[in-house]
C-alpha cells in the first residue's frame, strides 16, 4: 500500500523565556491511500504545531515530511503555497470561508487559483457541492448558511483541487453531535471513494468510529489508543 | 482578480465611501489644477496667444519685456537674419487710463503691435485699425465691463495722450490686466512724448520696442545671438515666467496641488491599511489553503485602481459640470493634456499610497489560520 504522507524523525524545538522547548519529539507517522487518521491529545499537547508541519505550512526544527513520496523540506514559500495548492486539503475548525464569496465561488476562487479554466471549475463545484448535499445554495453568502452547512462547504473546497492528503482541524468543533457525525462522514467517504488521505484532528469522541486509526500525541509522540 | 471585485461587489457601502472620498479629493486636485492653469492663462493670456517661440531682450533685463529695450537697427538686424516675416517688434507697457468723461481709473498694459503683423490678434467686434487711422486702440473684452465701448475715449494718464477704442479682442491680459493693443505708428508717438526723447527726429530714428518676437527660427538662434549683441534670446516660456506675479502665483498654486496629492494618497494608505488589518485572518487562510502572497498583492492593487480610476472618471465629469457653470471672473482652464497628466499622477500616487498594505499582506503568516502554533 502507497503512503501518501509520511512525517519522518520530525522534531520541532521553541525557543521559549530562553529555555528550550521541546514539542514534537521524533514523531513518526505513515498514513496510507484511503486510510484515516485521527489525532487526538490535551489541549497544548502539539497538534497545532504537527498539522503545521504536516501541512507544510511550517518547516520542522528536524526529520522529513514527504508527500506523495517526495520530501516537502527545503522548498521555497512560492512552492510550498503551490503544494497547498493542489496536494493538500484544509479543513478549519470554523470552516473559515471566505465572507464575500457565493458558495460556489468558494470553490471557484482555489480552482482559478490552479490555473483551471472556468467552465470545468464551474461544472466540478456544482458537481462537488452536489455530492455535499449543497444544491440549492450555490449562490448564497456563508452568513446565510448554517454551522453544518458552512463546513460542508468547507470541505468541497478542500477536495476541489483533487489533493492527495486532507487534513481537518477540529473540524466538529463548532457543530452539534449529529451534524459533526454527518460531517467527518462525508470526509470519509470522500476519502475512501477517492483513495485520499486524511489526518484529522480532534477532541470528538463519537467520530473516532468512523477513523481506521486512532492515535494520541503524548510527549511529542504519537502513540497508538488503548 | 476574482477575490478583489467580488469583496467590492459584498462591501459596497464600505468601498462606496472610500469612494466618494476619493471623488472629492480627485475632484480638488482637478479643480485647483484647472484654476491654476486659468489663473495662469489669465495672467499672462497675450503672450502665451502669440505666435512666437522665442523673443529677443535686452540683456540684464531679468526676462522682462516691461525693462528691456530694444532699438531699429537690433530689429533690423534680426530680420536681416531669420527674415522679416519671422519677425515682429513688440512694446509693452504698463498705465493707468481714465475713460473720458469718467473718474475710475483703469489698470491696463498697452502691447504695441505692427497693424498688419502676425502678432495682432483676431478681432471679436469692431474694425481692424490700420495705419491710417491714427490714435485707435482694440481692447480687451473683458473692459466692456467697466463701461468701455467702441467709441470710448481712453486717457493715458501718464502722458495725456488719448485713444479711441476702435475694437475689442477676446483673452487678452497681461500680468491680469488687460491688454489694449496699439499699433506701431501710435507708440512711436507715445515714445516722443516721453522724457529722453525731445526731438521727433531722433525718437523717429531710433524707435524703441521693448522685444522682439521671433518664430520659425530654432535653428538660427545662435546665428542671431551672435548679429545681436548685448541682447539674449528667451523662450516664450521663460518670457511668460518672467510676468510680473505669474511665478509666485503658480508656485502657491502647484504647493496646493502637490499637497492634494499628498493627503490623498496618504488618505488611501491609511484606509486600505486599516482594511488590511481587519482582514489579517482572511488573508491567513487564504495563503493556508494556497494563494500566494503575490495574488493577494495584486488583489489590494487592483482594489485602488478601481476605486482610483473610477473616482478620477467621476471627478472629472463633475469638473466639467463646474466649469460650464463657473462665473468668468473665475478664470478657469483644463486642457486635455493637463487633465491626462494630472489623472495618471493621481493613479501613480494612489497606488503608492497602497504599497503600505501590500507591504503588510506579504507579511501575514499563513500560520494564523491554524491558531497559536507555539504551544
């Protein structure tokens, strides 16, 4: 089976009232196609700094994080915001959309953001937001739509570009117990369906079902669940 | 360019404002520009009407025609030159007249011209004087404001000498004044009258005008310095600089538009940074999810283009609207090359006045979508 992220020896140090902190340490992580990941772990415990470093949105003090087989380390801003791009999906803890962007817009802007044109941008949002249940709201404003709706929205925005990895940070957080079922359930699906990957991060007890793997970030590690 | 229409199509009343701040300092520059480039045709109209490129002065005269003098034999010599069609004598002089009959007093600058010359100005009513009929003047539209008319009897208060106006002219003035032409046979009599030239013989033998006009002759200049010594060679530039007020006039009046400038590209800095700001988060995830930091720049560039040239088109309309209405007493002036000149430094200066944000934009860290990273 193909690793589609793998986090090799990561270690990441901060420089903290001049002692030195350690908060990953030696994290390993191999996550395969179609395979989900939940990451779980007390609040301070480094799961913002790992999905940073796993979303190469920050260069870890030591270790490889390589996607798709092919190390991310060393890379310049221009192309680690390519790689965002089209490779990686985010999933935010509060959907974070765009405020003065239609929904379907919301997928058009990162798909002009790759370079495609508008009519197949056009045709694979509508498509998207159709498998998302989101139909009859392509021309609404994100304040219109509700909790659950919004981060529907937010995660056909992560799939548009076709990433290989999707990483979602607490991304039930803001919604009642079923809609957040509802919701990493259709991360799953999409994962699955479309051989992706997905590390998601969360506190949420009641969608680690839906997760192949289940591990906690103890000490800068990430350890298997009892 | 998608992000940057789109934010404006949402906020509209936000960037609305911006706009019509924007309109109302676009519209400023432009109106102050225009009353300065009136101000300045008022002031110095008849020179800037003539034909010349270049006039010859008496050298250490600083430029001005009111202290140069120039005699027959330099006028000669300079036609003998560059030929006598590219040449014309030229008196200027300031006075004081009373219309016969009154008791006001009229400021005015006489500008001695050849009747037949190419430095006599189109007529707007009246008859042309020729050199027949002696002691008539053309004046200036602007005195049938005070009362003259054709037929008025003008004295000159200096030397008592009197004139018909025989005519009027449309925009002529001189250092704000306005301009009474006479021809070259009516100054020649005013010359005698004047001390220093007691004899008719002499004043008749050695006239004296104060510059002469010269055009078509760029490339002899230097020849015609060199037959004409004692004298130098201006442009009509320099000889309009020269008028007295005209330079102090325009610096006050270009300080005012510099200043304009200024604030607003200042005005806009300050707004798009604020908005900036506001938005830092927005922009955080933006770049989380991919945008490069050159497409959110550009996207903050694009916004004040916009706002800049559509508040410039708007301004401008309204100009013309001030301009069709304004009393002529408020000289007013906008030509198409000035207005192109002016917009194109307020679009310059407008997106200086965003390189701040744009500044600011490259600076947010995509971090800031994921939270605090630093335990």
């Amino acid at each position: 089976m193909r690793h589609l992220l793998e986090l090799q020896q990561i270690t990441q140090t901060f420089e903290d009232g001049g002692s030195e902190r350690k908060i990953l340490d030696n994290l390993n992580l191999e996550v395969s196609e179609g395979e989900i990941i939940a990451v779980m772990g007390p609040s301070g415990s480094g799961k913002s700094t790992f999905l940073s470093i796993a979303g190469a949105l920050l260069a870890p003090t030591g270790g490889d994080v390589r996607l798709e087989g092919t190390s991310i380390l060393n890379r310049s801003k221009l192309e680690l915001s390519e790689l965002r791009l089209r490779k990686i999906g985010f999933i935010f803890q509060s959907a974070n959309l765009i405020p003065y962007l239609k929904v379907q817009e919301q997928l058009q802007l990162v798909a002009n953001l790759a370079g495609q044109v508008k009519a197949q941008s056009a045709k694979r949002s509508a498509e998207l937001l159709r498998k998302m249940d989101l139909s009859h709201r392509l021309q609404a404003y994100p304040d219109k739509l509700s909790g659950g709706e919004r981060q529907r929205v937010a995660i056909a925005r992560a799939l548009m570009n076709d990433p290989a990895v999707l990483f979602a940070d607490e991304p039930t957080a803001s919604l009642d117990a079923a809609r957040g079922l509802d919701v990493v359930n259709l991360i799953a699906q999409q994962v699955r369906g479309q051989a992706k990957s997905a590390v998601i991060v969360t506190h949420d007890e009641r969608v680690l079902p839906l997760c192949d793997r289940v591990l906690f970030l103890e000490e800068g590690k990430l350890v298997a669940g009892k | 360019m998608f992000l940057a229409l789109r934010e404006m199509r949402f906020a509209k009343a936000r960037y609305i404002l911006i706009a019509i701040i924007m309109v109302l300092v676009a519209f400023l520059v432009l109106f102050v520009t225009g009353l300065a480039q009136g101000l300045a045709y008022d002031n110095a109209a008849s020179v800037k009407n003539m034909a010349a490129t270049h006039f010859v002065m008496e050298d250490n005269s600083n430029h001005r025609f009111t202290r140069s003098q120039i005699d027959e034999e330099q006028l000669d010599a300079a036609a003998a030159v560059v030929g006598d069609q590219n040449v014309e004598p030229l008196g200027v002089s300031m006075t004081t007249v009373i219309p016969e009959g009154e008791t006001v007093k009229l400021d005015i600058t006489l500008l001695a011209v050849r009747p037949e010359g190419w430095l006599m100005p189109e007529l707007t009513s009246g008859t042309k004087f020729s050199d027949l009929s002696k002691r008539y003047v053309l004046v200036d539209q602007s005195m049938a404001e005070d009362g003259i008319d054709i037929g008025t009897v003008l004295v000159d208060q200096a030397s008592g000498a009197e004139w018909t106006v025989n005519g009027f002219v449309a925009n002529e003035s001189f250092s704000h004044t306005p301009a009474v032409f006479l021809s070259e046979q009516d100054w020649i009599d005013l010359q005698m009258q004047s001390p220093g030239h007691p004899g008719a013989d002499e004043a008749a033998s050695n006239t004296r005008y104060n510059a002469i006009a010269v055009k078509d002759s760029a490339d002899q200049l230097t020849h015609l310095q060199e037959v004409l010594p004692g004298t130098e060679i201006i442009t009509k530039s320099e000889a309009i600089s020269a008028i007295p007020g005209y330079k102090e006039e325009q610096g006050s009046l270009l300080m005012m538009i510099g200043f304009l400038f200024a604030i607003s590209a200042f005005v806009l800095a300050v707004f798009f940074y604020v908005i900036t700001i506001q938005k830092t988060s927005q922009f955080g995830i933006l770049k989380a999810i991919g945008t490069r930091t050159s497409y959110l720049a550009k996207s903050v560039a694009l916004q004040v283009l916009v706002l800049s040239v559509g508040s410039l088109a708007l301004s401008i309309l309204i100009v013309q609207l001030f301009k069709a209405v304004l009393p002529d007493s408020m000289p007013f002036q906008l030509g198409w090359l000035t207005m192109v000149i002016t917009s194109v430094s307020f679009i310059v200066m407008s997106l200086g006045g965003s390189l701040f944000s744009v500044w600011k934009v490259t600076k947010i860290d995509a971090l800031d979508a994921i939270g605090r990273t630093a335990a």
